[in-house]
C-alpha cells in the first residue's frame, strides 16, 4: 500500500471523531511512522522480537492538566508497518486503524490502558 493511503485511511479515522471531541484535539499532531523503534518498544516493557505497536499517545492528557496549563503539542503516532503486516485484508486494515486512532484518543483524554481496553479499543 502506498503512504498516501495509508495517510487518507488515518485521515478517514480521524474524520470520524464526533465533532465535540474533535474540536478539543485541536493541540494534537497526529503523525504516521513506519516503524516503533526498537528502544521504545523496550522502554515500554514489549519485547521488540516477538511484540510490535500500533499507536502512541504522547503527552499530558486533558485529565491531568491545570486550568493554565501551557505545553508543546500532544502527539499520536500510528505505525504503519505493524498494521500493514498484521491486517491481512484492507477492510481489517481500515477498522484497524480506526481501533488505534480512537485508543490514543481515549489516552489522550485521560483514560489509562485498562479503561480503554475495557471500551473495547
């Protein structure tokens, strides 16, 4: 698949967003990589060998912030490799994407890992 794709089915995702969670991401870049490097994956507990990632929410989440709070943007990565090998159809790949671009949402607004899950995502 080429990037471009790959780009417009994040895009698609994020579309997707109802409108009044939408607009509070307007602080989020939201950037598409191909590879988690390895040292992330370590630091992260996952073993870099047998363990991959999707997405990543980096920053303070809307749950953690002072009235005043004042910060460099938040940021999602979604990982294209690891998607594109796992999703062996382009339907798995676009839910797929749209599971992992609502998850780092959901982090993003302050859910931890277990509430996400627990959302399904």
């Amino acid at each position: 698949m080429e990037n471009a794709e790959f780009e417009r089915l994040v895009a698609e995702a994020l579309d997707d967003i109802p409108a009044e969670f939408a607009r509070l991401l307007a602080n989020v870049t939201v950037v598409v990589e191909e590879e988690p490097p390895p040292r992330l994956l370590l630091a992260l507990g996952l073993d870099p060998a047998r363990e991959s990632l999707y997405g990543l929410y980096q920053g303070v989440p809307l749950s953690r912030r002072p009235h005043d709070f004042a910060g460099l943007p938040d940021r999602i990565t979604i990982f294209a490799g690891p998607l594109l090998r796992n999703c062996p159809t382009h339907a798995a790949l676009r839910q797929q994407i749209r599971k992992t671009v609502v998850h780092e949402i959901a982090h993003f607004f302050g859910l931890d890992e277990r509430r996400v899950r627990g959302l399904g995502y």
